[in-house]
C-alpha cells in the first residue's frame, strides 16, 4: 500500500503493520502528555544543582519513554540522509524490502529537501520500526539495511546513522511555539538522553558505550 504527500511511502505485510507514518502527528494526547512531562523536567532541573542535573534528565527521558511505550505509537524510525545521486536506488531497495516484509511496518523518502544555502541537498530516507524498546529487532532492520549496502560497513570516515523515537516527533509538535521547544534542542538534551541506538561506524555488532554518572548508556547497533 502506497502513501504520498510531502514524501511517498510503502507500507509492509499485515504482520510487518503498526500505525501509518502518515498519521504520525495525530495523538493529540501523546503530544500533550510528552510536553507536560518534559516541561516540569525543566523546571525541575532548574531547581536542581549542576552535579543532578544529568540525573533529572535521565528521569524526565525515562518518564516520557515510559508514556510513549504504554501509547498506540510506540514506534521509531532508522534516518538516513542520502545525496540526490543515490536516493533512488537506495529507496527502490528499501520499498522492494519493506514491502516483502524485510523491514520494519512501513517506510518512506522525502520528495523535496530545500537545504539552506551552502548545504549539500540531501533526501531523508526513514525505514520505521514498530517499537523503539524492541532493541533486538531495531538492530534486526539495522542488519538488513547493512546487508543491502544502505549504511557503510567500514568506510573511511562514514558517519553512523540514527535513529529517532517517533515519542520525540510528538513531543515537538506539542512544544510548538512554545520556549521549551528551543530549550529541547539544546545540547544537554541530545546523546545520551535522546539518542536510544545508534549504528556503529563498522556497521553493527558493538555493545552499550559507556555511561558517564547519571547517562544512560547508547546501544551501538
């Protein structure tokens, strides 16, 4: 089943399916309980000191992870960012993949990309799975993307991938037009509190990386 709008996607079998992509901005109450959440864990590190203040976002991460698993969207999604040169080959893999059940419920690539001046153009090309806290088959549609030569092994200076809990996506849309939008983009909020997994740079295979006192580990997959 094919969807189109600012992207053009495919859908996999029945026992692949979670909710479409394309609905993804509407649970008006996930949003709003994810900016609630992450607002008072503002507040609350304010009013902790600078040594817990990793520890309150940990916790504020870990509540609404927590929401999010517990909500009919508990999916996230593999992000690959690919030049005009290779969007269509690498996204006529990944449909033919997704549609034969390989994948994840569903994936999609971005029609247009207007990059800002100076930057390369660059497609997003998303690959879903159906929940973020099933790590073994988040690593599962990792391997398959490796196995397709869709993130590189091993090459000089290759750049992991990441991946994003569809939680986090709700969330900005809650915070829209709000101050604690621009406060979520900060970087004491990035790696390692958002960021769950993370391909590995040889394409796969490492453990946890280290955990600094009170961050939780990034499963390198």
């Amino acid at each position: 089943t094919c969807f189109q709008a600012d992207w053009v996607g495919v859908r996999g079998p029945p026992g692949r399916q979670a909710r479409p992509p394309a609905q993804e901005g509407g649970t008006d109450a996930l949003a709003a309980d994810l900016a609630s959440i992450f607002t008072r864990g503002l507040a609350e590190e304010v009013a902790a000191s600078r040594h817990d203040g990793p520890s309150v976002r940990a916790a504020t991460i870990d509540a609404m992870l927590a929401r999010a698993a517990a909500s009919p969207d508990p999916g996230g999604k593999w992000v690959l960012a690919l030049p005009a040169d290779r969007v269509n080959a690498a996204w006529t893999t990944v449909a033919r993949l997704t549609a034969a059940g390989a994948l994840g419920p569903a994936a999609k690539v971005a029609t247009t990309d207007p990059p800002g001046p100076g930057i390369p153009q660059a497609y997003q090309l998303i690959v879903y799975t159906a929940r973020f806290d099933d790590a073994a088959d988040v690593r599962r549609v990792l391997d398959v993307l490796v196995a397709a030569s869709l993130v590189p092994r091993a090459a000089a200076g290759a750049r992991p991938i990441g991946y994003k809990v569809n939680a986090w996506t709700l969330l900005e849309l809650g915070l829209a037009g709000r101050a604690a939008l621009a406060e979520w983009g900060k970087p004491r909020w990035r790696a390692p509190f958002r960021t769950l997994y993370q391909s590995d740079r040889a394409g796969g295979g490492a453990g946890p990386a280290p955990a600094a006192a009170g961050k939780r580990p990034l499963l390198r997959v």
